[in-house]
C-alpha cells in the first residue's frame, strides 16, 4: 500500500487541477514517517522526455535521494 494509499501528480507543472499535488506538508510527513512507498503518476500532463530524468524527477520531488 502506497502512503495514503493515493497516486500523486508527478507532473512538473502541476497547479493541483487534478487534486493530486504533493504538497510539502505532505512531504514532511513522508520524512517523518520514513515512508518510501509512494504512487506517482501524470495527471497535469507529461514531462518532456527529451529534458526530464522523470526517474530523477519523481525522487526529487519525493524529498528521497
């Protein structure tokens, strides 16, 4: 089961149309609870793959290096 057990928006210019925008709050807490199980997907449209490391992407934004 995936924190929340909710799919984030992994997309870079995500303005939370989507309701699924991964906000520090929500970062903060993934810390706090050491939780690496997250569901990511492209709701707000989809990275340029020819200048994005969506993998790269995806952790960053996780807050998990």
């Amino acid at each position: 089961m995936s924190y929340l057990d909710k799919t984030f928006c992994a997309s870079p210019n995500c303005k939370n149309d989507c309701g699924r925008q991964m906000t520090d709050l929500e970062r903060e807490r993934l810390i706090y609870l050491n939780n690496d199980r997250v569901s990511y997907g492209y709701f707000c449209g989809e990275p340029s793959l020819k200048s994005t490391n969506i993998l790269e992407h995806i952790v960053t934004i996780s807050g998990k290096q």
